[in-house]
C-alpha cells in the first residue's frame, strides 16, 4: 500500500512550492507587465478595459502557476493519463471560449477570461482526481517537514521547472509569431 504520511507531507511541499512560485511570478510579471501596459493602454482605442484586461491576465497567469501543483501532484501519482485528459478539455475549452467571447464582443477581455475560466476547470479536475486516489482529505501531519523535503527534492524540482516553463513559454508564444 502507498505511504499515506508520506503522500501528505510531499502534498503539503508541492503546494508550499507552487505557492512560492506564484508569489515569485506575481512580483516579476507584474512588476513587468504592469510597466509595459502603462506604457502603451493610452494607445489603445478604451485604456480602461486595457487595464481590465491587464488584471485578468494576470490573475489568469498567477492562477495557473500556482494551481499547477495539482497537474504536477496527479503526473507524480503515476496518474499521466488523467493529467493529460484534463489538460486537453482545458486548453480546448479556453480556445472554444475566446472564440465564443470574441464573436460576442468581449473583445480584449476575452482571451483572459477564457484563459482564466478554463484553467480553473482543468484545476478542479486535476484536485478531485488527485484527492480520490489519496482518499479523504486529511493532512496527516504538522506541516514541520516541508522545508526538509524542499531541500531533498530540489535537484529535480529545478530540472522540471526550467522543462515546464519552456513548454510554457513555447506554447504562449506561438500567439505571437507572425503567420
């Protein structure tokens, strides 16, 4: 039988890990897109639904990084196969949703929302498989050993995060590559 403390305690890591990833990416990229925004949104034709779509984003972005624990949490759990089903419902309804959005008129705003909405749901899906195969959700523990694992698991933890962020990167740009 799997090793429910342990299963815990690297639980209560993961997500002490993203949520510090989260906080790291929130300062950066909002610090960063913030300027960039104050730079151009007076040279858009509503400068305030620039920054209503700036918020959004970022709250869409900040949300998937942290939130991503649980995808990564599932794979870990020898569970690649649902992670990759959730993953696909989500990235194709947010591709179904701004398309929806911006045929109805939501204009700049509907990427992020679309973006926003869809990432819960792919994050929702990923909770609630994760939390069947641990069963009921009870923290066994105090939360003491996190910092010891962190240090443990760290030489992976980097690996996979450069190889995440890449694909990240990769998959987010091609909005931007010229046809």
């Amino acid at each position: 039988t799997p090793n429910i403390p342990l299963l815990w305690s690297l639980f209560r890591t993961v997500r002490s890990l993203y949520r510090r990833l989260a906080l790291v990416g929130f300062l950066i990229l909002g610090a960063v897109g913030t300027w960039a925004v104050s730079v151009h949104a007076a040279e858009t034709t509503w400068p305030g639904g620039t920054w209503i779509a700036w918020f959004i984003s970022l709250v869409a972005a900040i949300s998937e990084i942290y939130l991503g624990w649980w995808t990564n949490f599932l794979i870990g759990m020898n569970q690649p196969l649902s992670a990759a089903k959730f993953a696909t419902v989500g990235y194709s309804l947010n591709l179904l949703l701004a398309c929806i959005l911006l045929k109805t008129g939501f204009g700049l705003l509907s990427v992020p929302i679309s973006s926003l909405i869809s990432s819960l749901l792919q994050r929702t899906l990923n909770r609630k498989a994760t939390l069947k195969v641990l069963g009921d959700f009870q923290e066994i523990g105090d939360g003491s050993d996190v910092a010891n694992l962190l240090r443990t698991l760290w030489p992976n933890i980097w690996r996979m995060g450069c190889l995440l962020l890449a694909n990240y990167v990769a998959v987010n740009l091609i909005v931007f590559i010229p046809m």
